[in-house]
C-alpha cells in the first residue's frame, strides 16, 4: 500500500510539472500574440489635398415679382362696350384688351370737321376779296401813273387836285390788298387751329379702344361689359381700371445683401435660384443694385433676374438665392472634414510618406460645403491628409492610410 503511494505520487508530479510546461508555453506564445498587435499601425481614413475653383456663397431668401406691373387705365371716360381678355390670359403688345362706347366724342369730331369746313369756305371767300382789290389796286396805281406822268411833261395841264385824289384812290386800294391779304392769313389760321382740335378729338377717340403696353398675363380684371370707367389723368381720382397686367416671363428677385458684402456684389454674376414649393433650381443673374445702403436695416437692395418662359415660376413664391460673393480658381484644398479645430489652433492631420502623422498648422481662405481653401501652411498638392476620427492621434504616430471617396469630388489618393 505504502508503495503505490510512492508511485502515485511519483505520478502526479511528473503531470504538474508536464502541465506547468504546458501552461508557460501558452503563456509565451500568448504574450507574443499581445505584442505583435500591440506593434501593427492603426488605420486611418484620408483623402487628398487637391487643386479647385472654389466660391464663397450667401445664401438670401426673396419673393418673386414681376418684372413690370400696372394697372391699365381709361384715358378717356366712357362705358366698356367689349371686353376681350380675362385673368390668366396672355397678351402681346398692342393686343386689344377692351372698347369703350363714347358718344359725345363722336359728336365732338363731326363738329369738328364742320368747323373745318367753315373755315375753308371763309379762306377761299377772302382769297377772292384779295383778287380783287389786288385788280382795283391794280387800275388806281395805273391811273395815278399816268395822269403824273402828264402832269409832269406838261405843267399845268392836269390840276394838282385832280392829282391828289387819283394818288388817293391808289393808296386805299392799296390799303384794301393788305386788309384782304391780312384777311387770307386769318382764315389759313383758323383752318390749322380747326385742323389741330379735330386731330385732337381723334386722338382721345383712339383711347377709346385700350391696348396692352407690353406682353404679359392679366392677372386681375376690374371692370365688365356696361361699367363705367373715368379718365385716369390724375393721382387724386378714384378711377377704376380695366385690367392689371404683368410681365412674368422674366421675374425679379429683391434681396437685402448684409453692408459686410456689398463691395463683393457683382454686376452680371450667374445665382442659382431654388424653389422650394417646385423642388427645383432655375438660373438668375444679378441685374442691377442700388449702390447705397439702406441705414435703417444696413442692407442694399440688389436684384436678381430670372428668366420665366414657361411661366413656371408665379410671382409671389418664395426663393433661396445662392449669391456668390468671392471666386477663388486653382487653390490648394482640402476636404472640410480634413480640418481640425480643437484647442483655437486650425490645423490638418497630414500623413507623410514615412507613414507617420504630422500636425500642420493651416490658414483656412474661401469655404465651401465640401472644401476649404489652405491659403499658409505646409501641405502640398497630393498630400494626404486625415478625414476619419483623429481621437487619440499624436504628432509622430505611426498609421495605416486608407484612401475614401468623400461628396464634392474630393479625389483622394494613398
């Protein structure tokens, strides 16, 4: 009994220390696994720095306007006789809108031409009172000629009074050829004066009949077949008009740019306009500014136009003006999500060739939605730099680059 103890014994120490080899080789080859992973880089995503046209946007909110609108008056008073068009039509320049009635007018212009008429009857009247006194002058000058002339050869033959009164007969006849001439010149007078009024009243007749200005829709109808529309020749009138017509094939967007951008508007710049009731972006230009700003808001008006041919767009709706204000073309950048601001400092991650990270200090310039511009700092074309989560990174630390595709064309590279 005692020697199976012996050998059992014997036994179970040559299994501990079997079992202690086993273990510590476990354990060896255990820590070196730790130490090899310890040792392996971490991997970084990381887009490159890269060359870009780069602009500054102001993103402006405006209601659409028509390009011009009025409200289209009478000239003249008088009673819709024919209406033509109604809300949602689309007129050319010049097209007939309405007819007003005006009877009294049409009196106005017979009386005219009688007065016309008149007048010409009076000229050719007085045209043949000058041809006559001109003929009576005519024989009174020759009478008085003569009868001087033999005075003169032979003295005392002809009294000096029968003289006198022969050269008296020839100045009133004289006289007459001027007052009928005068009278001549009266009467072609009164003909123009006759002439302009009846040139008059045919002018105010055309009023009668009211047409469009300029192409466009009608957008409001005021009056009716029957109704009575005053002359609108006075501000202080209550004349009603006929229809309202705008212009909506080319719109105007009004937008009070902040007194920190004025110098940067510019005449002519291409805008992106976004509608949001239509999910959709149409193209504007920037048409004409104030030039001043405006002291109870610090803005400056600047109008943008946007071209309407379908009349698509309704003046009224609202619009996000993408208003560029700075142009950059060719700068180095990088994706904004390559920028790190932590600690006041702006700087990039960058990834060297050696595959350690270098913190670079950087000057940020023109931002986009996607890049920003580094105008100072030591980062180069084709640099890559970190995009991924930088927590735990140091200067010096040695990485694993991964190259990703980011939104706004950013074209990495390892």
């Amino acid at each position: 009994m005692s020697h199976m103890t012996r050998e059992n014994r014997r036994l179970l120490i040559v299994c501990g220390i079997v079992s202690s080899m086993l273990a510590a080789s476990s354990c060896a080859r255990g820590g070196a696994q730790t130490s090899a992973a310890a040792a392996e880089p971490r991997t970084v995503a990381v887009a490159a720095a890269s060359r870009a046209d780069l602009s500054a946007d102001m993103v402006l909110t405006a209601e659409f306007e028509p390009f011009q609108e009025v409200d289209v008056m009478a000239k003249v008073s008088g009673y819709i006789r024919e209406i033509k068009v109604d809300i949602g039509d689309r007129v050319r320049d010049g097209q007939l809108l309405a007819t007003l009635e005006i009877p009294e007018m049409q009196d106005d212009l017979t009386r005219a031409a009688a007065a016309i008429e008149e007048a010409n009857a009076e000229l050719a009247a007085a045209r043949d009172e000058l041809q006559r006194t001109e003929s009576a002058h005519q024989m009174a000058h020759l009478s008085y000629s003569r009868i001087l002339e033999v005075s003169k050869s032979e003295r005392g033959l002809v009294p000096q009074q029968e003289v006198d009164e022969v050269h008296s007969r020839d100045l009133v006849a004289e006289a007459q050829v001027s007052a009928a001439r005068s009278r001549v010149t009266a009467c072609e007078q009164r003909i123009r004066v006759s002439q302009a009024e009846q040139a008059r009243f045919k002018t105010l007749y055309r009023y009668a009949v009211i047409t469009a200005p300029f192409e466009g829709v009608v957008t409001k109808r005021y009056a009716n077949t029957g109704s009575l529309i005053q002359a609108g020749t006075a501000s202080q009138t209550q004349a009603m008009p006929v229809v309202r017509l705008s212009q909506n094939d080319l719109l105007r967007l009004a937008l009070p740019v902040p007194e920190s951008e004025v110098p940067l508007v510019r005449l002519g710049a291409p805008v992106d306009v976004r509608v949001p009731a239509l999910d959709r972006t149409f193209p504007g230009r920037v048409a004409r500014f104030a030039d001043k700003v405006d002291q109870s808001t610090r803005t400056m008006k600047t109008e943008v136009d946007v071209p309407n041919p379908k009349l698509e767009l309704v003046p009224g709706m609202y619009a996000e003006v993408d208003l560029e204000t700075e142009r950059r073309k060719n700068v180095l950048s990088v994706p904004m999500e390559a920028v790190d601001g932590a600690g006041g400092d702006t700087r990039v991650f960058a990834v060297r060739a050696s595959g350690s990270i270098e913190i670079v200090p950087v000057r940020l310039g023109i931002e986009t939605a996607h890049r920003v511009e580094i105008r100072s700092g030591e980062i180069a074309e084709g640099d890559p730099v970190v995009v991924g989560s930088r927590a735990g990174l140091k200067q010096g630390d040695k990485v694993q680059a991964r190259a990703v595709a980011l939104a706004g064309g950013a074209s990495p590279k390892d």
